[in-house]
C-alpha cells in the first residue's frame, strides 16, 4: 500500500533529524491516512484518504447495512 492520499495525493514529506550536537539522520513525514470505505463512481470502494479530505467533505463514506430512514409525514393545522 503507498502512503500517499488517492484523493489530494499527498505524499510523505522529507527532512532531517537533527540533534544537539547538529548530527543530522533523514526521516520523514508521513500524512495521516485512513482507510475508509468510500463511494466512487456510485460504487462502495476501499479507499486510502487523509484526514484533511475526510474533514473537508472531499470523500463520501458508505454506509454499510442501513437504509434511508422514512421521511416523517408532515402535520397539517
């Protein structure tokens, strides 16, 4: 699986740790993805996304084994 969102595409980020001594090590950053179930192209898929698009409302969840709840009849005076 990459790390890398399929929506923004966001990848890992680069860099260095770097102590006191200024001794420097690579690493890097990686975005924080969820694995959700997604509807794409009408179609529930399972989908690698970041947070920032799941808060954004860029991603559509499924919704397993519920349906629709029944619209509520309206009152008349």
């Amino acid at each position: 699986m990459s790390k890398m969102c399929e929506v923004c595409g966001k990848k890992p980020g680069f860099g260095n740790n770097v102590s006191h001594a200024n001794n420097t090590t690579k690493r890097r950053w990686y975005p924080n993805l969820q694995r959700v179930r997604a509807l794409v192209d009408g179609k529930p898929k399972r989908v690698s996304v970041c947070t920032s698009c799941l808060r954004a409302g860029k991603v559509i969840k499924n919704v397993r084994g519920r349906k629709a709840a029944p619209a509520a009849p309206e009152a008349t005076p």
